[in-house]
C-alpha cells in the first residue's frame, strides 16, 4: 500500500486490571486479535488482559461493550494519530 | 466362426514405413486365418486411401477390417466412417497403432516389423469377435456455462448468447474483465483497455440469455457431454447488487484498510469496496475475511449509513445446480510469483515491480491517475530499467517456454514511459525479441527509434538497492560489456503462469493439464480448442501465454465448437459400454464402487449399467471377480487371445 490516503480507524486499548475477573471475554471476542491474558495476578487473584498488538485496534470497542466488569475501554485516535498508525 | 477380414497397412509417409517394413507386414497378415485380403498404402488416410478400403469392403464382401496405422485417437473416427462408407457396420473396423507403439520408439528395423505383426494380428484377434453395434442416441441441454469472466470468458459468453444460447458465465472475482481491465493502454495501437473492454461487460450484464454469477465458483461437474451438471457455490452477497446505489457512503465509515489486489497492492482499500468504478455487477462488495466480523454489535458501520438499505450481513453463501450441455473453460492467468526471483530481490524491494504493477501506474484510472511514480518515494523515476524474460526461457531455475506476450508488453511499458516522462530514460535488457504479429515489429521499432528506448540485449544478474536507487548489474552481449545502471525503478516482464483458479478448475471439470500447468487441448494442431473430455471448451490464457488478439479468436473458436455440438437434436454416446451377464452376478456391488462414472447400480439383485453414463473404461471388468461384467468389443476373452496373439510367435 504505497499510494491513497485511506487511514485505518485507530483506537487506544485502556485496562483497568484491578476490575478485571479474568473471564477473558475480550481477548477472545476482538476481531482483530489485539489483546493476551497476561501472566501477571491482579488485586484480586485474576490474570488481567494485556495488549499484545496496538497497531490492530480499529477502535470498535466491542471489549467495552462485552466486559463484564467495565474492566476496559477504548479512545478513538485522532486525526493525525490515525495518520500514524496506518502507515 | 468364419469372419471375412481385410487389413490395411499404412506407410505414414515415411513415418512408419522408414522404421517397419509396411510390405512384409501386410503380406504376412495375408496368410492369418480369417484374413481375406491384405495391402499397404502411403496414406490410408487420403482419399484415395479411404477409397481403396470402401473398394476392398465391396470387392471382397469384407465384414471386418483393420487399419494398422497412427493411433486411434487421431483416425478410429476416420476410418470407421469409411467402413460405415462401404457398408459396414463401423464398429467392426479396429486401428492396430503401429506408428506411436512401434515405428516412432524403434530403429531397428528387423526388431520393428516383427512387433508390427503381432500388433496387426492382435487387433485381428480381436475384431473377429466384433458386435455390430449402433450408438445410443442422447439428448441434449442447450445450455452453456463459461468458467473464468476475462476477455475470453466475456467474448465466448456473448458470442453464444447473440447466437441464441443461454449462458452461465461463473467468475470467481467479486467482478468480470480479468486482468484485461488492468491494463492501461494495449499494444500495438495503444488503444485504452478499459475504453475497449467496459462495454463488453455492460452488454454481459444486459444481455437477457446471460446469467452472471460473480463471486462464485463451479465445485462439482457430473454426467457427460451434452448433459452436464454443475454445482455452483456463490458466496454470500452481504451487499445487494440490486440496491447498492453507489453513493460511497459506506466506504468512509469502515474501519479496515487492507492491500488492494486491483491494484496490486499498490494502494489500500475498505472491507467495503467497489474493484474499479466500472466493475460488473456494478455493486460494492464487502469483504468477509478483512471485514470486523459481520456483526452489528461489533461494528455494522457500513450498515447504519446505508441509506438504500443494501447491507445485510446475515445472508448465507448459496448453491446453484444447472443442467449444461457444454463447459467452456476460461480461468486465465497469473504472473510468476516475484518471491521465486531471488536476483531481483524476491519482491522485498518496493521500487521492483511486475508488469501488472506497471500498467497500474500507467492507468488514467489507476493509484496515480496515469502518472509514473516511485511506490517508494512518489517521486518521478527517471532512469526505469525493464527486464524482460524474468522467470521465462530459463529451464534449469524457472519457466522453460517463452512467455510470448512479454516483449510487446515491454515495448510498450517502455514507450509510455518516454510518452510521460520527457527527461526520463527507459533501458529494456532482452534475450531476443519476438514480436510475431500484425504491426508488432514496426511497432517495437517505432519504441526504439522514434522513442529511444535503449535496448540491450542480455540477461541482468543481479538488482540490489544502493544510496536510494536501484543497482543494475548486467551485461550487454553485443557490445561484451558489463552494463551497470542506478535505476529508480525496476520493471520485471514475469512468465505467465497457469492462474491458481486453473488448476483447481482442471481438478473439477476433470480435463488434463500440460506440463507447465495449462489446460491441456485434446490435439495440438487440429483441436486446439477442445479439451480431451467431449463437451469441454478451451479459451484464452489458460490454456497457454496469449495476447487479446489471440484470446478472442479462441474464444469465438471455442464457441464454434460449442455451437456445432449443441446445433445437433441428439447426440451419440459410443456404444462400447459394459453389459453384465446376469447369471454370473451374484449383486457383491464391487463394480459400483469402483465405477468412477457412477453409471452402475444394484436392481433386482444384478449389476445394471446406464448406458449413457458409461464411458467404457473397463474399470468393472477388472473388478469383478466372476468375470460377469464386460465391456462390449473389448471382452477379457477378446482381451486373452490379443496377448495370446502378442506372445505367440
Ligand atoms: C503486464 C501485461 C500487459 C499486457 N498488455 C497487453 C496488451 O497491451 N495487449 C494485449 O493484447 N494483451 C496484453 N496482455 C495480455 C492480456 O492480459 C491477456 O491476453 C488476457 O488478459 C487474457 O485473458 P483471459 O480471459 O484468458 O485471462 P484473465 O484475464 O486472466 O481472466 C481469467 C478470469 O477467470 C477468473 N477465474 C480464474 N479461475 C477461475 C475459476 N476457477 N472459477 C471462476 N473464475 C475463475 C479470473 O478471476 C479472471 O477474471 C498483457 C498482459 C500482462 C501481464
Ligand atoms: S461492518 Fe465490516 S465492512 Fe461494514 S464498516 Fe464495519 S468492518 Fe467495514
Ligand atoms: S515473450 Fe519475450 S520476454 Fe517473454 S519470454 Fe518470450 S522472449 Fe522473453
């Protein structure tokens, strides 16, 4: 892809770890594969989530509507942000 | 039994008459049992030839006769009409090869006319015990399907529907053009592809006889010439071609970029997309593999803002069974892959393209809008090497045949080139130029003359990126001279190679494939259309490297041949079909399994074959254990005595 301007929606994958209840709900409803359970333990005792590939997210915020615990969401990227991420 | 026997042996010009001694062989059949008259002449194909059988049938009251000459895929046809000719039930007339089965893998003369006597005696042996047979007469469906939408496919669809033919056009792409609808401008007049090609698609959309299937490929083919049926799988069409309105409203709102495959990757596109503003259906397309998941809660941007309602993501792939009467197979061609030319960096460098890339930045309708730009910079290039022969005509490492097309396509990439860059340099490194065809080679002149395009004939070793440019290594054999370019760009004329879609339509449709790849035609010269399966149709490129010229003529040829078999109010099946012997069938079903036309079941008990579906393989005979099943005029005893024939003496 060397030429157009198309940019790929872009957004940033927030996790609150504490909240999280390691059902791993997220990491296997992203479509695009952006999230691991990590190997770490939380406050509570649970593997929390982790980014594994930034660059994929499309900012759909499915993880937020899914999480059960309101363990995660999603900002859009900006303008120029988007620019970045797409190249 | 007394049979009346007459044997013809042919001296194939001196195909067969150098290495087997034509006289002695005919002589010596003379005195076989059965055998009432015997000789030899130059062509027993010619008419005089011909006659000559006809005469002897008359003359001798012959019921029986063997031609001992080529094989009897080129002229058991042939001579069993003279027979019918001369009266004869034409199933009496059996071909003993000598030519392909003797004289052609002999020299020795001495050796060679012994075995062409016993190949002689066994096709005796055996058409002594000959039925007189009458073909089975079949219906036929007036009803074609064309395989693969390019200019071959496109050209063979409406050729049959404007001579009143339902068509079926099957194309595996989201739209019908191939790659004709890639390229810019079309050597040798530099007319506009597209300009040329849009309205033929247009009038494949009106056309009311034409049933288009885009998206979708042919996975199943069963029965025989004439009466074919074929499963078509379609996959889902989320947009509705009916409805989409092709506002783009959809396009901004998705999410997803990935590689366009119209433009060779050169630039992105949505899961939601339209191939090119003149694709056929003119609908956009969603990608189900890039797209988020197809489901409303996920995503279901494009949906929301699709005002005409056209989006919906839970229609099913289908499947569409169709009763054809003869396939025309169209699948096309891809380039050589880059990543197999290790010396030209196995498409890791993004300033090395492929032809295809090339035509792309060519086209008015392309990433660039007809400017030729770096893809790595965007800047100008103004030294362009273009390296021709790049996986052809190189039988130790890559592609044996000459790829035919390439040195037009150069000539032409490099003259475009000059056309829109002024102060640019275009260098073509080639083996020797081939440029067969009307206005071809004045046409290659014209580039280097008129354009001074600078040709050098010979092989470029080696291309490697150095300070922001392209190192060339090569050599110029005229001049003996290492020839060394700082390019900034590198054009590679690739090899044709089968496309992917025709392999997997050989495997399907059963027809064979040549070395390379291609589909195979049933007789290099005098059935370069016909696939050896009846009722398959060869057109365009996947059958061999070919220009568009070159693509329509087969494509109309193609659909001659079409027409001549559906024109016909029945068509005949051989006769030579397996007939079981009820008392020795004891119903183990052994033969129904192993037929691979499927034309045998179990009734009352007893093996029963459909003639029609019967091909007469013989798999059933070699099968059954009780000898019960047999096909007609090649029974086992037939079988027995031509090796008892073979062996004896
Ligand atoms: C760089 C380049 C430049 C060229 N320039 C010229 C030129 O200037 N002038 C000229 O005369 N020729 C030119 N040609 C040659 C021209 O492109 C071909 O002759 C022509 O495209 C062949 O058409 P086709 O229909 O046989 O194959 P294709 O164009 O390959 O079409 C085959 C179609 O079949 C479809 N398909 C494949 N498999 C299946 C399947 N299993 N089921 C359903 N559908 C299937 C494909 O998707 C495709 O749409 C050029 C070629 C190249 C590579
Ligand atoms: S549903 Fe799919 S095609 Fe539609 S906007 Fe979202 S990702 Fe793109
Ligand atoms: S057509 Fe020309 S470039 Fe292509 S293989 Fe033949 S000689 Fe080489």
């Amino acid at each position: 892809m060397f030429f157009g301007k198309l940019k790929k929606a872009h957004g940033k994958v927030i996790i609150n770890p504490n909240w999280c209840k390691g059902c791993g709900y997220c990491v296997k409803y992203c479509p695009t594969d952006v999230l691991e359970m990590s190997k770490g333990y939380n406050a509570k005792g649970y593997h929390p989530p982790q980014v594994k590939a930034a660059a994929d997210c499309r900012d759909c915020k499915f993880c937020e509507l899914i999480c059960p615990e309101f363990a995660i969401y999603v900002t859009s990227d900006k303008e120029e942000e988007q620019a970045s991420a797409s190249a | 039994m007394t049979r009346r026997t007459g044997v013809f042996v042919c001296h194939c010009g001196t195909n067969i008459a150098a290495t087997v001694d034509v006289k002695k062989v005919a002589a010596e059949l003379g005195q076989d049992e059965g055998v009432v008259f015997s000789n030899d002449y130059v062509y027993m194909c010619s008419d005089p030839g011909q006659q000559s059988v006809i005469n002897a049938i008359k003359d001798h009251d012959l019921d029986s006769v063997v031609i001992s000459c080529c094989s009897p895929t080129l002229h058991e046809k042939t001579f069993r009409d003279t027979s019918a000719a001369g009266g004869m039930n034409p199933f009496q007339c059996e071909i003993a090869n000598i030519r392909e089965q003797c004289a052609w893998v002999h020299k020795d003369k001495a050796k060679a006319t012994p075995k062409a006597i016993k190949i002689t005696r066994a096709a005796v042996k055996r058409v002594r015990r000959n039925e007189s047979l009458t073909p089975i007469g079949v219906p036929v469906t007036r009803k074609v399907m064309v395989i693969g939408g390019g200019i071959a496919g496109i050209q063979s669809a409406l050729d049959l529907a404007n001579a009143g033919f339902e068509v079926v056009l099957v194309e595996k792409q989201a739209t019908i053009g191939g790659h004709m609808i890639q390229l810019s401008e079309t050597f040798p007049t530099l007319d506009c592809s597209q300009c040329i090609l849009s309205p033929k698609m247009v009038e494949v959309s009106k056309n009311p006889r034409i049933t288009l299937m885009t998206s979708s490929e042919v996975k199943s083919v069963s029965g025989f010439v004439g009466n074919f049926k074929v499963k078509v799988h379609s996959k889902a069409p989320f947009v509705d071609p009916e409805k989409c309105k092709l506002c783009d409203d959809c396009t901004p709102v998705c999410p997803v970029v990935v590689p366009n495959e119209y433009d060779l990757n050169l630039t992105g596109r949505r899961a939601i997309f339209i191939p090119y503003a003149q694709a056929i259906p003119a609908s956009y397309t969603l990608d189900e593999e890039a797209c988020l998941g197809l489901n409303p809660v996920v995503c279901g941007k494009c949906k929301e803002v699709c005002e005409a309602g056209a989006i919906d993501y839970d229609v099913k792939p289908k499947v569409t069974e169709y009763e054809i009467g003869a396939i025309v197979a169209a699948t096309g061609f891809d380039l050589y892959d880059k990543g197999y030319l290790a010396e030209y960096g196995r498409g890791k460098y993004p300033d090395v393209l492929d032809g295809l890339q090339f035509e792309r930045l060519c086209s008015a309708s392309g990433p660039t809008g007809g400017q030729v730009l770096r893809p790595s910079d965007q800047k100008e290039p103004k030294n362009v090497v273009f390296i021709q022969c790049s996986g052809s005509r190189d039988p130790e490492n890559h592609c044996a045949y000459c790829s035919k097309i390439c040195c037009m396509y150069t000539a032409k990439h490099a003259t475009l080139y000059q056309h829109k860059v002024h102060d640019g340099q275009a260098y073509v490194f080639y083996i020797d130029i081939r440029s067969g065809g009307k206005g071809y080679e004045e046409f290659v002149q014209r580039s280097m003359e008129r354009d001074e395009v600078i040709y050098l004939r010979g092989r470029v070793s080696k291309v490697y990126p150095s300070k922001g440019k392209l190192k060339v290594m090569g050599v110029d054999t005229l001049s003996g001279k290492n020839v060394e370019i700082d390019a900034d760009m590198v054009v590679l004329a690739q090899a044709m190679v089968p496309s992917k879609g025709t392999a997997e339509a050989a495997k399907t449709l059963k027809i064979g494939r040549d070395k390379d790849g291609f589909l195979a035609e049933a007789h290099p010269k005098l059935r370069p259309v016909e696939s050896v399966t009846g009722g398959i149709f060869l057109a365009g490129a996947a059958q061999g490297p070919k220009d568009i010229p070159e693509t329509v003529c087969q494509a109309s040829a193609a659909v001659s041949k079409v027409i001549q078999l559906l024109s016909k109010p029945e068509l005949e099946h051989s006769p030579t079909v397996a007939k079981v012997r009820d008392s020795h069938c004891t119903g183990c079903e052994m033969c129904v399994d192993a037929c691979p036309f499927e034309a045998i079941t179990l009734v009352n008990g007893k093996a029963h074959v459909n003639e029609v579906l019967c091909e007469g393989c013989g798999t059933c005979a070699g099968t059954c254990v009780r000898a019960a099943i047999d096909v007609k005029n090649v029974t086992q005893l037939q079988i027995h005595e031509m090796i008892s024939a073979c062996m004896g003496g």
